[in-house]
C-alpha cells in the first residue's frame, strides 16, 4: 500500500491531489495512479499519474515538473545560457533530479562535462523509473551525477572551472534555501571561468516577486550583466515564472546558431526573451 501523502484524497471514487502552495488558493489535480511514493531523508517524494498533465514529479506537496509541459522550464532553463554562452564545454546543474535540464544540455555535442549535483538521489531514481517523458533515458557518458548538496559542492576546490552553471532548484525552503543566498552566488560566480555565466529559475513575478528581486539585487552585487527572462509554465502558481541570467562577459542570445530539436525555445523566443512586461520591468526597477 503506497502512502498517501497529506495532500492526496478519495472523493468518491476518484483520487484528487491538492496543491496548497499558497494560505488563499488550493488546486486541485484528478489523479489516476499514485506511481511511486516515497520519504528520503530529504523530503516526500511522489510521482502522480494525473489526467490533465500525464505524470508529475512532486516533492513535499509541490508539482516540480510534468510529462505535458515539463519541456517548458526545463528548455528555457538550460537553451538560454546555452544559447548566450559561444562555446560551452564545462557545464554544472545544481539540483535538477528529475534529469530534464540535464537531458536539454545533453543536446550540444561539444560540451564535454556535465556535473549533476543533486541532493536527493531518489529523486533522480525515481524519475529516471518513472518519469521518462522528463528524464528521457540519459545514459549520456558525459552527465557526472554527484549526490550532494549543491552548496557544499561550490565551496570545494576543483582543477577547472565551469563555463555555465545551471541552477535547477527547488522553492527557497528547506535544502533548497541556502541556493538563494548570497554566499551560495558568490561560491558559483567563484566555480565560473572569468567569461562563464549562471541561470537559475528566480520564482514567480506575480506571487513571489519579493524573492524574484532579491534574486536579481543579490545577482548584480556579483555581475556585470544580469538579465531576467519568463515563461508560462502552467503547473507553476500563477502561471507565470522568471529565470535570472548572471553573466561575466557574455549578453546576448544567437538566435542563428540555435539549431536543436525543442518543442518549446526556438530562434523567434531566443531573439525576444528578454522582453519584459511593464510590470515585471517597475519590479526590478529597469527600463
Ligand atoms: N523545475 C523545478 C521547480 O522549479 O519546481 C525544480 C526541479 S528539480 C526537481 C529541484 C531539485 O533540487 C530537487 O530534486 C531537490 O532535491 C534539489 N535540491 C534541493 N535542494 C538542493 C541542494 N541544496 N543541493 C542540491 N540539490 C537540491
């Protein structure tokens, strides 16, 4: 008998899961299987089979990613950076277990390493189990996974420096908070080569947007250039998220150089990502 979860409950004869991520809005997703449930050290981790976005990976309570658009932030997580940055070789992903940033990455075939350092590696087991829509089948011989905490792991030393750092992390609440702390940046823009750049997802613009500015004030503190992109992912709350650029060197994306096979970022979204509303813009106190 797999556990239930706090969140999961029978309505009849149905099983609904309910999202509470926030004290004054509940959704609720119809779930046909419980797939995989299970408590690692770290967190509760499940994966739900759910009518409307096919299998979900959810951890604590909190949908992380989709099989129907789990592509959405797992390619403009890792084709933006990829994109800006000329030559990409050595490549860190900083959380990510459910594989799909580290399976977009995959696709440039002259990146020579791929580091995944990753928490929870039941995580990762799961959903290379059961979520291969997401994680595909990643037997990559370039993705080094590295069971650790993501802030330890940019603290040690190593013989060489990444060119893009890609964090993948989970909310600001437990293991995942100390990912969006200033030490935490500074321990990355010091694992970066002096032209290297980071991604990180930045939380939403429209109900975590406190957080979405500490994110970029804390960025500009270390970078030169700091630039914050968005995307509908529609198992996110409200729908909208930020993802926030830090580069040393390197500004603008190549639309012509993109030449990978997506269903979501493209030459036209690579050319116009950094459009930003007005909104979002008064925020973070740019033009
Ligand atoms: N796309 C997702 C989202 O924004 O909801 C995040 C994807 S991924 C599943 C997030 C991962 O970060 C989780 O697997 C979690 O275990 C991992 N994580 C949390 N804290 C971490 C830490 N301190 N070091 C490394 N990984 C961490």
């Amino acid at each position: 008998m797999m556990e239930m979860g706090k969140y999961l409950k029978r309505v009849g004869d149905d099983l609904w899961f309910t999202e509470t991520d926030r004290d004054n809005l509940k959704i609720d997703y119809r779930i046909k299987d419980i797939v995989f449930s299970e408590t690692s050290p770290f967190q509760h981790i499940m994966i739900l089979d759910s009518y409307d976005f096919g299998r979900m990976l959810v951890l604590d309570d909190a949908i992380q990613t989709t099989a129907k658009e789990g592509y959405i932030y797992n390619e403009m997580i890792t084709h933006i950076p990829l994109n800006i940055h000329p030559n990409p070789k050595n490549i860190l992903i900083i959380g990510g277990g459910d594989c799909g940033a580290a399976r977009e990455v995959a696709k440039y075939p002259n990146v020579e390493r791929i580091d995944m350092v990753e928490i929870d590696e039941m995580v990762v087991q799961a959903s290379k189990a059961h979520l291969k829509e997401v994680s595909g089948d990643l037997s990559d011989p370039r993705v080094n996974f590295i069971f650790d905490d993501g802030a330890s792991y940019v603290k040690q030393k190593r013989d060489y420096l990444y060119d893009v750092v890609i964090i993948d992390s989970s909310d600001p609440v437990g293991p995942a908070l100390k990912l969006f702390e200033l030490e935490f940046y500074t321990d990355v823009y010091n694992a970066l080569a002096e032209d290297g750049l980071m991604a990180c997802q930045s939380e939403s613009p429209v109900f975590y947007s406190e957080m979405m500015v500490n994110i970029n004030s804390r960025l500009r503190s270390l970078y030169p250039i700091v630039k914050l992109y968005l995307a509908t992912v529609p198992t996110y709350p409200g729908g909208f998220w930020s993802f926030t650029i830090g580069s040393k060197k390197y500004k603008d994306t190549n639309p012509d150089a993109f030449d990978k096979e997506t269903k979501y970022v493209n030459k036209d979204i690579l050319e116009s990502c950094f459009a930003l509303p007005n909104f979002v813009k008064e925020r973070l106190e740019i033009d």
